[in-house]
C-alpha cells in the first residue's frame, strides 16, 4: 500500500543523468546507412536526442510503410549488436546502449534526493527493456524507486504517456497529497509534464538547444548537477 503523501521526482535518462549522444547518433547512422538513405548532418542527428525514434525517423522523411523496419534496425544496433567502441573500457565493443556515461555528480546528487524523503522514478521515452540494462550496467539501478518507459508497440511512446503509466503504476494521489516534478532536458519532458498537470526544471547540460527550454515554459532551468537537490528542494518548499 503506497504511504500519502509523497514527493515524487520525474527523471529523465538521456541528457539528463547520462550522456548518451554518440551511442545514439551512431545507432542513428547505422540505421540511415542499412535503409540505404542520406545520414542526417549533425545537427539533426543530435536531434535524435530526446524524442521517441519513431518522431524523429519521420521528421527524417522515413515513409509510414518503412518505420517499423527503420525502428527495428535502430533498435538492433542500439540494443543488441555490439559494433560500437566502449568508451568505459577501450579495446571493446558494445551496443549503442553502453555508448554512454553518467554525467559526474549525478549519484550523489541521487542519493541527497531519497535521503531527503523524495520517491525517485525513472520516466524515459526509451523503451522501457533498454532502460533497465542501462541504469543497471551504470549502477542508477540501487539510486531509483522505480524504472518506466516506453513500450515496444505504439501504446506509450510519448513523454506524458510514460509519465501516466508511471503514475499509475505506484498508484500517484494529487487527492491524497502527492506532488510530482518533472527533471529533464528537452522540450519532450516539459511538454509531456505539462500535459500531465506537472513542472519540469530544465538541465543546462543536456541536449536541448539554445532557446528551446525557455521556449517550451520550463518552471526553471539550472546549469550545473550540483544544483538538482538544491532546486527540488525549493519547488517542494514552495508548494
């Protein structure tokens, strides 16, 4: 039976506790160059960033009669084929997924978070089976109350569809007293969270561009991982 009321935290997994551009971008690459398509440039593939695959294959001109093909070839090699540099341990390979690194601080900053009494949960738009080997394989699996994603079929793809199932899956009462913020970098985790009646405070280091926080309405944005507990803190006391 779930104790009310609860302060839970939303987070985000990439851009916000890892940096898992490369392991994205070169999933991305793979995925253009087998469908026998132009590679995006660089600033579109950093774009990959954030939304659902499936949002940016089509912004990317892939037809609806090739996306489930296009997602699956992404998936392979994000996932399961280990073709990739592993840059925690030069001389081998990984799959996308392990292309990745937690940004320094974030543990810690972790950790301040569940000694002071907030419910930590995971809310990512990456399928959810990706989600778990990444946060056990970087060890955020101990530092978290919880661990949601998307789905593998169109069902939950989408930022406020991630965060309703996780809502729903620890039983989240705003009747009873719970709170919930949203902790993310891009435009997904502010607009999926507003949709869901929630604030976001926006990460300067991750991968939003310039602009585009400020633009989508985050409650606040803070520059450093050193600010995260500060900054949940003070939203949950101003409630």
């Amino acid at each position: 039976m779930a104790q009310h009321p609860r302060n839970v935290v939303l987070l985000d997994l990439d851009g916000t506790l890892t940096k898992s551009d490369q392991g994205i971008i070169q999933s991305v690459v793979k995925t253009f160059e087998a469908l026998g398509r132009p590679v995006p440039d660089d600033a579109e593939l950093h774009r990959f960033i954030g939304p659902a695959i499936s949002e940016s294959l089509q912004r990317n001109h892939v037809p609806d009669d090739e996306l489930d093909h296009a997602i699956a070839i992404y998936r392979s090699y994000y996932a399961d084929k280990a073709v990739f540099d592993d840059p925690n341990n030069p001389g081998e390979k990984v799959p996308g997924r392990f292309v990745n690194v937690v940004f320094p601080g974030i543990p810690e900053q972790l950790t301040k978070l569940r000694a002071d009494g907030y419910f930590l949960a995971l809310a990512s738009c990456k399928p959810e089976y990706q989600c778990h080997p990444i946060c056990e394989r970087f060890h955020l699996t101990p530092l978290l109350d919880g661990i949601y994603g998307a789905s593998t079929d169109s069902s939950r793809l989408d930022k406020d569809q991630v965060i309703r199932y996780c809502f729903e899956s620890i039983g989240f009462d705003s009747a009873a007293g719970d709170r919930a913020l949203m902790i993310g970098d891009r435009y997904t985790d502010i607009d999926g969270a507003r949709a869901c009646g929630v604030d976001t405070i926006g990460c300067r280091w991750g991968y939003a561009p310039a602009g585009e926080m400020e633009e989508h309405g985050a409650y606040r944005i803070i520059e450093r991982v050193d600010e995260i507990e500060p900054a949940v803190n003070a939203y949950f006391a101003a409630r």
